[in-house]
C-alpha cells in the first residue's frame, strides 16, 4: 500500500488512504510509513475499518474516487489457522462492503489484490490464470471467495474488475513478518532463524517496486475494459529459500544462524507464475532481479 500510494502521489494523483493500523504487525511501522506520505499535499489518511461500512460510506460519497485500489486484507496462511474470523471480517466482510458502496455510488474502477495462494496443492507449473484452484488455507481460501464476489459485480454492475495475484511481495518498507525481511533482521541482530520444511521451499518472489509501477500503469489505462482481468503479479522465477539465504549473506558479509523446523500446516511447498498475460497487456519488458532487489531492500 504504501509503495503503491508514494507511486501516485508522485505522479500528481490525489489518493486518499484507509487503514485500521492494526496490531498483526508493529504500528509503529505503519506510522512511519504514514509520516513520510503526509508530507504530500495531496495525500488524505482516514484510520477505519473496511468492515465498518457507515464510515466507510461516508468517506466514498464525499470523495467520490475514480479508482478504488483495495490492498486491505487479513494476511499470512499460520495466523489464519488461529484467528479466521480476522479474515472473514477483513477479507469477506470488508471487501463487500467497498463494492456494495462502489454499487450504490456507481463508482465503476476496482483493482484488488487476491494471491498465489488460491492455487493451493497445484503441481502444474508454471500456473496460470485459468487452471483449477485448490487453496490449502483459510486465508487462499478468503482470495479466491473474493474474485467470486468481485466477478458478480463485474458481470451485474458494468464494472471496470482487475484482479491481481500477488506472488511474495517484498522490498524497502516491508511487513516484517515476511521471509526476507525476517532474514534480515534475524542475520542483523545475530538470532536463530526457524526454517520449516528445513529450508526446502521455493517461491516466486516479486518486487515491490514492480508492483507499484504495474498498479500505476493500470490506474492510468483503467477504462480499457480489455485490462478487466484477472493476473498473476509475479516474477516468473521459483527460487529456493536457501538460495535467498545465500544471497543476503552474501550482500550482508553475515552467516545466519538457523533452526530447522517440520512442515507448516496450510503451506505451499512451492510458487512459481507465469506472467504472460500481464506482459502481453500492460506491454511490460522485464520485472527487477532477485539480486538487485535484494540489494536495494538491504541498502
């Protein structure tokens, strides 16, 4: 959200951001991320819940914006094992609520981050956007409820839907609670890191960066009702956890220490997406390398 929102505000668009700055991970991130955004003069910040819709409401009718960007969700698959009502409020009620609004208002353009999670136990690689999915968590589960919600919109409303599979989105700014920012930390403070499934999984691992200037370049071309779609935002290359470690070892000059752990209910051994389609319509040439963007969320 907020690589998405700075991406906006510099290209003179005037965003009005929503977030309950809940406690999954520290606030005090959030709140820093916020103090660099409120330096734009354009940048409106309201802390609400999407699951209160009378709040919500008021905020849409006033502003009336002519695309709505939903990145608001109840993440990460282990959470979603102990607390699932967190997501159905986040991830079913909330999502609802900003296309009931969207509805009511006739507010047309909707972009919305689903996940590769919705592919669930697939063994067909790399996937693509239209085979079957079978998600092995609650939280895939809740992404692949709203593109069903999101496709009876698009068909009954005449609204402009694009829906995007997010693949392990890291960079500067990142949740902490994410494999490569957790490396980080954990190579940094010299702590034991726990590496489940002894380290033997592979994912798709997608730039921040990327996705802000993928998401800025669909805002611009929104009423092109072929970009209506659904699409995998991801690198195109599945990489092995270990290989991760080596390389912020190598950037870092550290070793890091770490504790091998049993499989995770609810993961995916392995993520890997094809690209094609988003390439194909949004013309794009190439996405960052692990490497440089390794590099530069360490800097």
């Amino acid at each position: 959200g907020f690589h998405v929102v700075i991406n906006l505000l510099k290209n003179d668009y005037s965003v009005i951001g929503i977030d309950n700055h809940n406690n999954y991970y520290d606030p005090k991130i959030k709140r820093e991320r916020k103090k660099i955004l409120n330096k734009f003069k354009k940048f409106k910040f309201f802390k609400i819940d999407i699951k209160d819709k009378k709040k919500l409401f008021k905020i849409f009718k006033k502003y009336k914006p002519s695309v709505i960007i939903n990145l608001a969700a109840q993440a990460g698959v282990r959470y979603s094992f102990i607390n699932p009502q967190k997501y159905i409020d986040s991830n079913i009620t909330g999502f609802t609520n900003i296309l009931e609004i969207m509805k009511f208002l006739n507010l047309k353009n909707f972009v919305y981050a689903s996940s590769s999670s919705v592919y669930g136990d697939s063994t067909i690689f790399p996937f693509k956007e239209n085979q079957k999915l079978n998600p092995l968590n609650f939280y895939g589960q809740t992404k692949l409820m709203n593109e069903k919600i999101a496709s009876i919109y698009k068909k009954n409303f005449n609204m402009n839907i694009i829906g995007l599979r997010f693949f392990t989105i890291y960079g500067p700014f990142g949740r902490p609670d994410m494999f490569i920012p957790k490396i980080i930390d954990k190579i940094k403070k010299g702590k034991i890191m726990e590496l489940f499934n002894n380290g033997n999984h592979f994912r798709d691992f997608t730039f921040v960066g990327d996705v802000s200037k993928i998401i800025l370049k669909m805002v611009r071309n929104i009423n092109n009702k072929k970009l209506s779609e659904t699409y995998n935002l991801c690198n195109g290359q599945s990489y092995n956890i270990r290989k991760i470690i080596k390389l912020i070892e190598k950037e870092t000059h550290l070793k890091l220490k770490f504790k091998n752990k049993p499989f995770q209910m609810g993961d995916m051994i392995r993520t890997f997406g094809d690209n094609s389609r988003l390439r194909k319509k949004l013309k794009i040439k190439k996405f960052t390398s692990l490497e440089k963007g390794i590099k530069y969320t360490i800097e």
